[in-house]
C-alpha cells in the first residue's frame, strides 16, 4: 500500500513538473486529485488495512496529499506568472468584465450626531469622555441625590446584574443615564472641570414610538467659581443652535431632578408637527430636548468639591431623541432596528 502511495507521489510530482496550460493543470489536477483520482481512490483502500497498519499509512497518505497538493499550487503560482499566453480556464482573466461593485459603508446616524456634538463643545474647552455602562448603584443613583427608597428610581427602572460578591460589593446596573460620570469625573479631576460624556443607556420600558430600551444620552458639566443659570442658558443656546443650524422656539420651564436645583427642561417646538401636536411629542406640540440645572451641593459633596467655594451646571440629552428632530423619524426603535433601508437614508 505504501509503495503504492508512494509511486503515485513520484509520478503525479513528475507530472506537475511539466504542466505548461491551464488545461493541463486541470486534467492532472483531476487525474489525481479528483473524485476518481488515482490518488482519491488509492487512500479508499486504507480501510481495509489491519488496524495497527491503519494509522501509520493514513499518516503517509496525509503527507503525500500535502505534497501533491503543495506541487500543484506551485506551479499554478509559476504558471500564473507567465500568464499571458496560457488560455485554461482557471487562469484566464478578462480585464474588460465589469468588477463586482463594493458598496461602501458609513457611520450611524447616532454616530455622527455624536461626533458632531463633540466638536461643537470641544471648541467650547470641555474635555470627553466616555463612562461604563455597568455601572455601580452607587455612581448611578447614590451619588447622585437618589437613595434606594427615593420616587425618582421608579422612572429609571433598569437591568440589575447579579454581582460577583467576592469581586464587587455594590448592586451592578446597566446604567440609566450618563449622569453617572458626574461623581466619576469630580472623582477624578476635581474641580474647576468642564467635560460631556456621551454614550448608551438602558431602562426597563415598555417600547413604543418614542421609548426604547436602550438609547444614546450625552451628559456634560462645568464646574467652576461664580456659576449661574445665565451660564447655563448660554451654553445651551449656543450648541442648539449650532446643532440644528435654524432658528427654534425653545422655552426653560422648571423641572425636577433630583441632582440639581434649580433642575429646568429646555423644551423645543417638534419639528416633525410643528408644533401641532403628534404622538412623536405626545401630543404637546413640544419636545423635551435637555434637563439641566444648578450641581446640588450633596452632588458637590459626593465628588469632594466644597459646595462654598465651587457651583456649576449640568445638562443631559437625549441624542437619539436629537437625531429624530433632525431627521423627522416618527419611531424611535427604527434607530436600531438594523434595517438597512432606515440606515441607508442618512
Ligand atoms: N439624567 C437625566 C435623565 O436621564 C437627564 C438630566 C437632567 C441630566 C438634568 C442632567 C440634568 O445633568 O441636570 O433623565
């Protein structure tokens, strides 16, 4: 059997050797390799051998077919470099075929809106960047003015993950806003400090037209000497209007968070009504664009940041909300719905 095997390698090697055409390539190619190869059907045989024998020459018949196949594709390498004269077809190549055309990708309306957002307030001199979205209970809403009891969780019910108790010890979360990097970030940098944060959130919700389970938030805050809520209107005006390049009815009305205070919403006429009153703005004829407020001083005090000394603001948006006003979208899950048709449009 082996002497077998090993003729067929010293005569199919010697065969190779010599190939000149395509064709030829292709007629030795299936004389040895094909279905009915002489190859193919030597190694049916091993079967047949005693058990001991089976391995070993199953062993040599492996190396063999590696070697042929290795004889093969280096001639098929030599012959394709001289190309020009040999017509087989597998190496024949019409230039004049029309190629197959790449469609080109591009970033997602949630990616662009983001990035675009990131410019406007890197030129206003905030910093980026980017929060977990496992989050601690503690930096989601503890930190935050909301202890476990407090009214505020009921809206921002979310995913609780079971911690590994000898790795974490606080309560895990999917994080419901980006609201969480604020603790995080005095932590960090102290004050005076001015960055946006934005990224993904998630909340338990039952979903419809403008409520998804999982969206796109961006979160920003100053935090400096002599803050007031001018400030704060001031820098909203400016990136809204830069965002959406026209002129909007805006309005400040008080809101409550339990974060800041004062805590206002800046509400937008919507622009896929105008003002009319759709299910897109609950019938309101306004849209919710921004919470913001003055940093409440147990936030300060959580972050290490003397409430006498230090004030500020902090604002957070909704971006995937943003991109529907941009862009008319009257639902809200066919942002990730992955249909290519939606994500094509933009
Ligand atoms: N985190 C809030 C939410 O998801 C939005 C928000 C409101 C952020 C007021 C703020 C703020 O920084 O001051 O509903």
């Amino acid at each position: 059997m082996q002497n077998i095997l090993n003729t067929i390698k010293n005569n199919a090697l010697r065969e190779i050797e010599n190939i000149k055409s395509g064709d030829e390539y292709i007629k030795l190619e299936k004389k040895y390799l094909g279905r009915n190869g002489e190859f193919t059907k030597a190694i049916k045989d091993i079967k047949s051998l005693a058990e001991k024998e089976r391995p070993i020459v199953g062993k040599i018949a492996n190396e063999i077919r590696i070697d042929l196949e290795n004889g093969f594709n280096k001639i098929k390498e030599a012959v394709l470099e001289t190309a020009g004269d040999i017509k087989g077809s597998v190496f024949s190549f019409d230039p004049t075929l029309q190629s197959k055309k790449q469609e080109i990708g591009h970033l997602h309306p949630t990616t662009l809106i983001q990035n675009e957002l990131m410019d406007i307030f890197a030129s206003m001199g905030f910093m980026i960047l980017e929060g977990p979205e496992l989050e601690s209970d503690y930096y989601n809403f503890e930190s935050l003015n909301v202890p476990k009891t407090h009214p505020a969780r009921d809206m921002q019910d979310t995913y609780y993950i079971k911690p590994d108790k000898k790795l974490c010890s606080s309560q895990i979360v999917l994080r419901t806003q980006t609201s969480n990097m604020q603790v995080r970030t005095m932590h960090e940098y102290g004050a005076p400090l001015r960055a946006i944060f934005p990224g993904k959130c998630f909340r338990n919700e039952a979903t419809d037209v403008c409520h998804d389970n999982s969206f796109h938030q961006l979160e920003g805050m100053i935090i400096d000497k002599n803050i007031s809520v001018a400030n704060l209107i001031a820098v909203m005006e400016e990136f809204l209007s830069k965002v959406f390049k026209r002129e909007l009815k805006t309005k400040l009305r008080p809101a409550y968070f339990p974060f800041v205070e004062p805590g206002f919403e800046v509400d937008m006429n919507c622009i896929i009504c105008d003002g009319a009153g759709c299910p897109s703005c609950k019938n309101s004829g306004w849209l919710e664009m921004i919470g913001c407020g003055l940093m409440h001083p147990n936030v300060l005090k959580a972050g290490g940041i003397d409430s006498e000394e230090y004030g500020g603001f902090a604002f957070g948006l909704g971006t995937t909300r943003m991109i529907m006003m941009l862009h008319e979208i009257a639902d809200i899950r066919l942002m990730q719905s992955g249909d290519i048709r939606f994500t094509k449009q933009f």
